[in-house]
C-alpha cells in the first residue's frame, strides 16, 4: 500500500512537470490560424435560414451573395457585376461575374443563382420580402439572370445584399435539394474566400483559405469591394465566459475575442495587450408591445404612458456601463445612416412619470398588471427590463415581469394571449423594411390600416429620396402607435490582439479578409 | 457473488426503463422551441411549422417516445438537431474530455485528501489537524468559479505557464502533452472534492481507530504505522471508496461551471447547452448515458465492498 501511494506520487509528479515543460504555442507565423473566441456554438450554418449571429460571423467568410454593404451601409455588387432596371423597376437584369468558383471548384453561372434565389423565395428567412406573389427568376444568359416582380421594390438591392437570413449563392445541385431544412455541413460550399473545413462540437468550427477565390479588383470597403483570405485558417472557438475569453486574449490563447462586457471597456481600453474593437453599427433594446391580445391592443394612449415613463439613460447606463457605449437617441437608425431621422422623436426618451401617470389615467388604466417576457439568457435585456418595471412603477404602471430562458420565450411569444411586452435586440439592418416591427407576421404584429397602407408605399418605389421620405412617416407612426419601445444605441465591443493588422471595421458582423498577423 | 450481480443487473434494468420514461417526460415538458432556437430571432411561424414538420417534432409525444426507445434499444441514439451529427459520436467527442477531466481532478482528489486526512487523523487534537482542517474547510467552502477565475489570471495570463482553456483531443496534434489543457481546470475542481475526500477519511479512521480490533492490534505490540494502514486505513476506505466512486460520476456530469469556464468540450456542457438549445435527442441521449453510468458505478461500488472487506455479505 505504502510502495504503491508513492509510485503513484511520483508518476504524478512527473506528469505534471512533463506537462508543464511542454511550452504553450503562441506565436502564430505569418499566414497561420486566427483563433476567434466566440459567445456560443453557432446555428447550422445556412446562412438562408437564420438570423443567429455566431453563424453569421463565420458564414461572412464562406458565402457570398449577389450584393453586399460598403462601408457606408451601401449595397454594392459582390458576384454581381451590373445591372440594369426595365418596366419601372419591376424587371431586374443582373450581370454576373464570370471566373467565380465555388470551393469543389465548380464556375457559378446563372444556373447557380437561379436555384439560389428560388430556395430563398420559397424558405429563407427574408426572401418573401423581395419574392412576393407573381414574381420569379430564370436565367437569361450563362452569366445573367432575370427578376420580374409585380410591383416595383425600392429595397431589393439591400434585400439582395444583406447575408442574414440572406440570398447566399450555392451551387445549383446543392440550392435546388435544399428544403425548409438547414443544408447538412456537406454542403457548406459558397464562394468566399474560407471554405468550411470541420465542425467540432464544443471544440471548434475551422474554415481554410480558398486557393481558388477570384477576388474582385475594386478596393476594399467594408464588406465590398477585394476580399483578400491572409489566414491560412480561422477556427471560432466557444468560449461562452467573458472573463475567459478575455484572460484567453492576454494569455495569447485566442487572436480575438468577441462581446466583451461593458464593465470591462475602460480597462480594457488602456490594456497594451489587447487592442479594443467597437462595433460600427449599434444594436438596440426593443420591447414589444402586443398588438393583437391583452391590455395593450388598440390601447395607443397607454402605450404612449409607458414610452412617455421610461428613462432610457439609466436603462442604457446600467445594461452597458461607460458612456462611450451607448447613445440614448430615437431614431431607429444612427446618426450618420443614410435612413436617419428625427421625425417624431420628441416623444422619445420624455422620463415623465408624473405625465404619464396622467396619460395612463386618461387611457383608462387601471392597475391590472402588464406581463413582461424576458430572459436572462442576454444580461443587457434583463437589466433593461429590471430597470424599466421600476420606473414603471413610479408611474402608477404595474408591469409584472415573467422571467424565461430565451428558448422559452421565442415559443411564448408566438402566443399572443401569454404576454403584453416581450424585450430583444435587433442590429441596424441595411434597409428599414427589415425591421422586424415593420414585419406583419412578427410577435407584436403591427398590423394598423396606416402602417398598412405606408408599408406598401415604401416597398413599391424604387425612388430613393421618396423611400426617405416615407420612412420619416414611418418612424413618426411608430412613436404615435408605438408597436415597440426602442431604449436606445448600444455599442458592443470586441478585443483583438495587437499582432493582427488592417482589421476592417465590424458593420454587422466582425470579418477577416484583409486582415493578418503583423 | 455472481446470483447478487445477476439480481442488480435485472434492478438495473427496470431502474433504466422507468428513468428513459422520466427523461423523455421532462426534456418534452420543458416549455421552449427547438425550431426557433435554430432559425433564429426572425423566423416566421410558417418557417417554423414547416421545419417541425420535418423534423418529426409535430408527432403525438407517445409516438415520439416510441421511436426512441425503439431506436435506442437497436443502439441508435439519435441525430443532433443542431450539430447534424449522431448522438453517440457527439457524446464519445465530449466523454473524452469529461473521462479525462474527472480522472486527473481524482488524482489531484486522491493524492491530496487521502494522505493529508490520513494524518490528521493520526495527530487528531494537534494544531496540525486543527490547520489542516480548517484548510480544508476553506478549500469546500470557496466557489469553483472563484478558483478557476484566479487560477487562468496567475497560471495563463500572468504567467503563462498553462493554457487558459479548451482543450484539443488527445488524438490531436500535441498528443498526451494535450493534458496540461486539463490542468488548471482539475485543481479547480479538485479543491472542494479533495477537502471532502479529506475530511471523510479523517472522520472514518478515527471511527476505525476506535474498535476493539485496534486496540488489540495496538496491545499485541504491532508497530504503530502497520496499524495505521493494515488494520485502521483499510477498513476505513469502505466510505472513502463509496464517495470516490460518486464522486468521479458526478464530476463526469455535473462538472459544467468549470467546463463552461474553461471551455471544455465536456459532457456537463454539453447538456446545459442542449438545453438551451432545445436539443431534444442530445439531452435524452446524454441524460440517458449518464444515467447508465451511474448505475453502473453504484454496481461496481457495491461490488468493491466486498473485494475490501470479506465479512461483507452480499444479499
């Protein structure tokens, strides 16, 4: 017993010290692997089919569609190269570029897209917003394809270049099998720059460089323009602690390492070992009202009560901390969008209690609770929402918070008699018809006469200054019927180590082409 | 010997049966949506149904239930929704972890609370003992996540001796060297494992020191450290062995802070994430596997009992 505890000791003693004089790799060569430390395991990866971050992030580097955003929100061509518009707008002729393969090497033609688009049409997350009854698509060419709708779209280039819930281009064998279901990981094959190599459960999603990407010549603009694969792979690594994640970064475990806390900016931005990476377009809370059950229903004066109640500030400063993170503003687009608008935020942001009090009052309230579904599973809409039911209450509005994991409220929310308010986020999308509160079939449903009538205005010109225009009578709607609450800009932010270089700034979504290690 | 283990392999599996009715009642009880979990924030109900459909999950809960026992008992435990791989490879990449995280953390546990409660049971009273257990006091008393939090600043931000987390397969390159991934995450969860272990074979030995047995052993004039480990020490592993085998389940799945925390591809994690996710088939698959497995130990302790002490009977 005793000769055996000490062999034992021993042998551990010697594990430990020949572990221990294994030296931790770190240095990664030029070219080399970008270890990108991640939230969570992402969604399937087809990109048609989900709205899920993680996916989107790495799904940027292996798919691409006909369009994408430049640097300034713009859709630009990706595996486009013109197009040209008939019969008012209701006939898109799109010119493709030729030499674009795809990663089993096979060339993208019109046959590519066709089957692309028309997958989308029929199941991706947005495609009935552009392919709407009496449209279609056919190949009018090796290198062109025809989109004929029965209205003219103002947002079809944003709709064509947005990847989220977007139309990627997959080849045509793969795009016309795929069904309402995620295509299996066999059949990630895009056209980026990285093709997806293996996903390891847990341990990793690795996409390798493309040797036979053909990039476009015009220069890099955001997400436009040459798309240049420096890595020789990527591996995103869930890493669901922040504290891991950032500790990971330092350590020289990981090369980036996103949705860092915002308690952790400012020292993080004085840390010489990480370089702090803001996003360039905001997210923001939104609580939804119910439109078509319960208290708030019709109830536009109440809903006006709890807007005119609720201070975003302290909402914003204690979901995300330092000021540089957030900008309690009412537009629903930043400053500097080209959607950007002050039309009816004067009602924004009010903090009134003592009015709304009155307004509750006036609007026949009369104390019964209004259920609030939130989730801990996101910390910020928790917080938002503690803090709202507090001010709230200082109103005289009871607001009774049920508390749910986030899988459980997406199927609650679904019924409409289960809630009044729900909270999420959404990410500034490329075109204002994304929104989802502008989406009729979207909880809340927002489905009044005169947002009716302003919605089909804004699809049916493809008139940019005449969108503008109507989107401003949107957004002064939106504060009169208040389908949701928005409480405010928020800037979320990532750290990168200091040895990656030309690192373009995240729009939606952080990307790596272009980038390398110094 | 062999009628008993017959007789508990047949309990077994009546335990087995009624606990794949209880898993598949619970997960399906469980309100939340796989599909909306998968599609994303902006799904629409339509996209929903239709993917449902598809995937079997709009079937009477019965009929569900019956195409996964009858799969199951061929040896099929199902496909992942989320990661569209087999149930049974997803756990096997995820049991490497967890077999090897419990097993280093046992080392750590075993080097450390048997000989230390060994000798504060030997200088019971003494400010030895008194430190010791006090030590071991703080060490149960303290949060894992605390101690894993400091243990990656020091030893991989600071230091840079250890990797802060993951952890590659040993099939991987780097091979066995690959286990110093596991390092800093079993000390962590050695710390309260180890101060149990500790105080429960300090407790034991100084109940076993106390019998007839000892102080005869003692009169008879056998050297005190024979005593200690031939007739005191032995007869006390009958509890030791008992939570060591618990133990070793437990951190085989329940070990999810620290492998959240270090991001370890373990089992533990691998549940709350399917959980969260709504991964039905994972969570059944898992649940079910962990199950057996704690059977399983219970069988093999209940057998180890006899292997140490031939006076026990086993009816």
């Amino acid at each position: 017993m005793k000769s055996g505890l000490r062999g034992l000791i021993r042998g551990a003693a010697a594990l430990v010290v020949a572990l221990l004089t294994v030296p931790v790799s770190h240095a990664e060569a030029a070219g080399g692997t970008l270890r990108y430390a991640a939230v969570s395991e992402p969604a399937p990866l087809d990109v048609m089919l989900t709205t899920a971050g993680v996916s989107l992030v790495i799904g940027m580097h292996v798919f691409e569609a006909l369009y994408t955003i430049d640097s300034h929100y713009q859709p630009q061509p990706m595996l486009a190269d013109s197009e040209k518009l008939e019969d008012g707008g209701k006939t898109i002729i799109i010119a493709l570029r030729q030499g674009v393969h795809f990663h089993n090497g096979k060339e993208m033609t019109s046959e590519d897209v066709v089957a692309s688009l028309k997958r989308w049409a029929q199941y991706g997350v947005r495609g009935k917003l552009l392919f709407t009854e009496g449209s279609s698509v056919e190949a009018t060419g090796k290198y062109e394809v025809t989109i004929k709708l029965p209205v003219p779209n103002g947002a079809w280039k944003n709709l064509l270049a947005h990847l989220e819930g977007g139309p990627a281009i997959y080849p045509s064998e793969i795009a016309s099998k795929a069904t309402e279901k995620p295509i299996e990981q066999a059949d990630y094959i895009g056209t980026g720059p990285y093709m997806f190599k293996e996903w390891r459960p847990n341990r990793y999603i690795e996409i390798d460089k493309f040797d036979g990407y053909n990039a476009r010549s015009n220069p890099g603009d955001g997400y436009s323009g040459k798309r240049e694969a420096n890595f020789d792979s990527i591996r995103f690594i869930p890493v669901p602690d922040v504290g891991t994640r950032v500790s990971g970064i330092q350590a020289g475990d990981y090369d980036y390492a996103e949705t860092i806390s915002g308690d952790l900016y400012d020292q993080l931005s004085g840390d010489a070992s990480v370089k702090v990476v803001k996003a360039g377009a905001p997210l923001f809370g939104l609580f939804f009202t119910n439109s078509k059950a319960g208290i708030l229903k019709d109830n536009f004066k109440l809903r006006r009560a709890i807007e005119m109640a609720f201070c975003r500030d302290d909402a914003l400063r204690v979901s995300f901390g330092p000021q540089a993170l957030w900008n309690a503003q009412g537009s629903i687009f930043p400053p500097g969008n080209f959607w950007y608008s002050t039309a009816g935020t004067d009602k924004y942001n009010e903090c009134d209690p003592a009015g709304a009090k009155a307004l509750a009052k006036e609007a026949g309230y009369d104390g019964t609770p209004i259920r609030l579904l939130t989730s801990t599973n996101y910390q910020t809409h928790y917080d938002q929402a503690t803090v709202f039911v507090q001010q709230m209450a200082a109103a005289g509005i009871n607001v009774q918070m049920i508390v749910v994991d986030w899988a459980t409220l997406l199927k609650m929310r679904g019924q409409p008699e289960q809630w009044d308010m729900f909270i999420t986020h959404h990410g500034g999308p490329p075109d204002p018809i994304l929104l989802t509160f502008l989406n009729e079939g979207y909880p809340g449903w927002w489905t009044t006469p005169e947002i009716t009538a302003l919605r089909k205005e804004f699809t049916s010109t493809a008139d940019i200054t005449a969108r503008k225009a109507v989107w401003d009578k949107i957004q002064t709607l939106y504060y009169e019927q208040t389908p949701a609450i928005k409480v405010g800009d928020a800037y979320s932010f990532d750290i990168v180590s200091p040895k990656v270089q030309n690192l373009v700034s995240p729009l939606f979504w952080p990307v790596f082409f272009n980038a390398s290690f110094k | 010997m062999w009628s008993y283990a017959l007789r508990r392999a047949g309990a077994t599996a009546v335990t087995l049966a009624a606990a794949s009715v209880i898993i598949f009642a619970f997960i399906h009880l469980i309100p939340g949506d796989p599909i909306y979990v998968m599609l994303g924030d902006s799904a629409t109900p339509d996209q929903v149904e239709t993917v449902r459909h598809t995937l079997g999950l709009d079937q009477p809960i019965l009929v569900q239930y019956a195409a996964w026992v009858g799969a199951v008992l061929q040896g099929n435990l199902g496909h992942s929704i989320f990661y569209d791989a087999p149930i049974l490879s997803v756990i096997a990449d995820h049991a490497e972890t967890s077999i090897l995280l419990a097993s280093l953390t046992m080392v750590w546990v075993l080097l450390i609370g048997v000989p230390i409660g060994m000798v504060t049971a030997m200088r019971h009273g003494s400010w030895l003992d008194q430190g010791l257990s006090g030590l071991a006091m703080l060490l149960a008393s303290v949060p894992t996540f605390w101690v894993g939090l400091y243990m990656i600043l020091i030893f991989a931000a600071w230091l840079g001796w250890l990797p802060s987390s993951g952890f590659p397969s040993l099939l991987d390159e780097g091979g066995l060297a690959n286990l110093r991934y596991l390092i800093l995450p079993s000390i962590t969860l050695a710390a309260p494992n180890a101060a149990l272990i500790l105080r429960l074979t300090r407790a034991s030995m100084l109940d076993v020191s106390r019998e007839d047995y000892v102080r005869t052993a003692r009169a008879k004039g056998i050297r005190p450290w024979r005593v200690v480990t031939r007739h005191i020490f032995r007869n006390a592993l009958l509890a030791v062995v008992s939570a060591f085998g618990f133990t070793f389940a437990a951190l085989i799945s329940e070990a999810v802070v620290t492998e959240t925390e270090f991001a370890l591809p373990g089992i533990g994690r691998l549940v709350v994430q399917s959980i969260l996710q709504r991964d039905y088939p994972v969570i059944q698959g898992v649940v079910l596997v962990i199950v057996v497995l704690y059977l399983l130990v219970n069988f093999l302790v209940d057998i180890s009992y006899r292997l140490l002490d031939p006076r026990v009977e086993l009816q």
